[in-house]
C-alpha cells in the first residue's frame, strides 16, 4: 500500500497540471493513477488529423511553453509529445496501468482501490479524468436493426476505411466539422444536425479569437451557467466551410431513426447508408466515486468551482465550464487546478 499527501486520478492534461502545481500548495508526496500504459490521457486515442483550434501560445500547461511557432496550430500528435514530456517533469510518482475502481474515506483519510487489487491512501483525492472515457450515443430509434456501421467519433481514426461509402456524420461541433471535411474527398457524406451549423470567426480582425478571449478576460470570467446554455459553435477561418463546399458536404436536420439498411430523414425520406459516425461528444461519469458520497442521485459530482461540498479533501480538476469558459482545455485546466489545491491544502489543514 502507498500512501501520499495528495492522489490524483487521471494523468491526461488536467491532472498533469494538477500535479505540477500541487508542490505549490505545501502537497509533498503526490501520486497519479493513469487508467492506460502511458501518460497522456485520450489525446493518443484522438482521431489522426485531430488539429487543436487554439495556437500553441495558448494551450500550455503551468511551467512549461507549448513547443513550435507560437501562432501554429498543433495536430494531436504535437499535443501527446508535448504532454509526455511534461509527464517527465514532474515532481510526482506516475503509476500507469491503474485503472481506479473505488474512492472511500475512512476517519479523515481517502482510500483508494485499483482493478488490480492494489490500495493506496492519502489525505486528499483529486479526480482528474474528465468526461473523454465516456462517449455518448443517442438513442435512436431503429438502430438494432441497421445492417452498417455505427462509429462514435472515439473510435474514428482515419478517413481510409471509409473510402467510396455512404457516410452520415451526426453532430455540429468542431470534431464533427472536422471530421465531414476529410471523409468528404473519399467517401459520400452528409452531416446531421439538430440545429443548424453555428460558425465562429477563429481569426477576427486578424487576430485569433483566444487572444481577444484573453485580451478581454472572457476566458476567464466566472459565468458557467450562462455558458452551458449557449449553442454549440465552430471555429473557423474558412478552411472548413470551403472544403465542405468543395466535396459536397450537405447538411441536414437529423434523421428521426434507422432502417436495416440506412436511415429515415426529418421529412420523412428513406435512404441508405453504410455509415453513421456519432460526434455527439462525451458525457461525465465518475465511477469509481459511486461508494464516496461525492455524487448526487443522478451520479454527477456535488460540487462548487471545483471543490466538493460534501467531502471534504476531494476535488475535481478539468470539468467542461468547471468554473470558466476555458475550464476544460489545455490553456485553462491549469487555472482550476490552482483554484482546487487552494482550496484543498486549507480544507486538509483546517
């Protein structure tokens, strides 16, 4: 059994940033449990040409500088080397392979159990695993009996596979852009939507869109209510709205169910298809704090900024909209973490 003053579970980009700054907030013995076989998170499970929509001068982690020109926009393998080299740096213990399966405490201490039987304990747990390991998919009606492919985007890699199919994409959001844009040259594709595609200016009047985020302090402002009710958007400086022009990508309302053999349209047409790709993003799940009391009725974490208000010495790092705009990116986890530490070394101490 291992012991430690602080217990970060997750080594992707939150707790990486965690783990940084913890020495800061008097953490002397820190650990970080990681789920795979190396640090990293799910940026390595990220489709290939997945390409960050902020510059590398705005998605750094405390202490050390993205690499590359600063107003380039790093690709997916840019961001694993930079996080494994970050990984190093750290003044932590890193134990990879350690799948999480139960948080308890017990007269002040947390306690904590891997799928491998293995136990550690420390006096404050921060979970730092965001909500990446969860893939949501819809419900739609029909889809036992669809005959093709049903693909979230967690598990698209390349566009090579699809080559000369029929391919519906299901969602609005940058990945889902992203994604429709490269199969478009290879394959026949539509993206559905329920609403239609919002577009973001990702460089107005010349400057990209996170320096004025920055410069106004939008990115950082407390207003996360209000965030989680806007629509979804994609950024953009042209690259993608012409490629899904040029390969004709057309947009429709979403189909209202499947068929054995394709699916069946809002108005009411049948057409085949030999794929469905879901971008319909990610839902927050933590599992392992089923047994902590940290988690309402309907399993989310009973939290504020961070930090729970009903166990006290754990907190959450890397939340969507945690307590800003940036909170779940690499520019802004490094922001919460400091917020969390904070607030922990004195719920610990006190």
């Amino acid at each position: 059994m291992e012991h430690a003053d602080l217990l970060v579970i997750g080594a992707g980009q939150s707790g990486l940033a965690t783990a940084a700054l913890a020495p800061r907030h008097g953490f002397t013995r820190i650990l970080v449990l990681e789920a795979t076989a190396e640090p990293g998170g799910s940026w390595p499970r990220y489709y290939d040409s997945l390409t960050l929509f902020s510059p590398a001068r705005y998605s750094s982690l405390p202490g050390m500088r993205f690499p590359g020109a600063p107003d380039r926009y790093p690709r997916r393998d840019d961001v694993v080397h930079y996080l494994r080299d970050y990984a190093r740096r750290l003044p932590a213990g890193i134990r990879t392979s350690t799948t999480v399966t139960s948080v308890t405490r017990h007269n002040g201490t947390w306690s904590v159990r891997a799928e491998d039987g293995r136990e550690f304990t420390a006096r404050a747990v921060i979970a730092a695993t965001g909500d990446y390991g969860t893939p949501f998919v819809p419900d739609v009606p029909g889809r036992a009996d669809f005959g093709g492919r049903v693909l979230h985007a967690a598990g698209y890699r390349s566009p090579d596979a699809f080559a000369g199919q029929r391919v519906v994409v299901v969602g609005g959001g940058n990945s889902a852009i992203q994604i429709a844009a490269e199969l478009g040259p290879l394959a026949d594709v539509t993206l559905a939507t329920r609403r239609p595609v919002g577009w973001t200016p990702q460089r107005p009047l010349g400057r990209d869109l996170h320096g004025w985020l920055r410069h106004t302090r939008l990115d950082i402002a407390p207003i996360r209510r209000l965030l989680a009710k806007v629509p979804v958007s994609v950024l953009d400086d042209g690259h993608y709205r012409t490629a899904l022009d040029q390969h004709g990508v057309d947009r429709r309302d979403m189909f209202s169910r499947f068929t054995a053999d394709g699916v069946v349209w809002a108005d009411g047409t049948k057409e085949e298809a030999d794929a469905v790709l879901l971008a319909t993003g990610y839902r927050l799940a933590f599992p392992y704090l089923t047994e902590s009391g940290a988690l309402d009725g309907e399993g989310a974490p009973q939290h504020r900024g961070g930090l729970s208000t009903v166990a006290p010495g754990l907190g959450f790092v890397g939340m969507e909209f945690q307590r800003s705009f940036s909170s779940k990116t690499l520019r802004g986890v490094g922001r919460d973490a400091a917020h969390v530490l904070k607030g922990m070394r004195a719920a610990v101490a006190g």
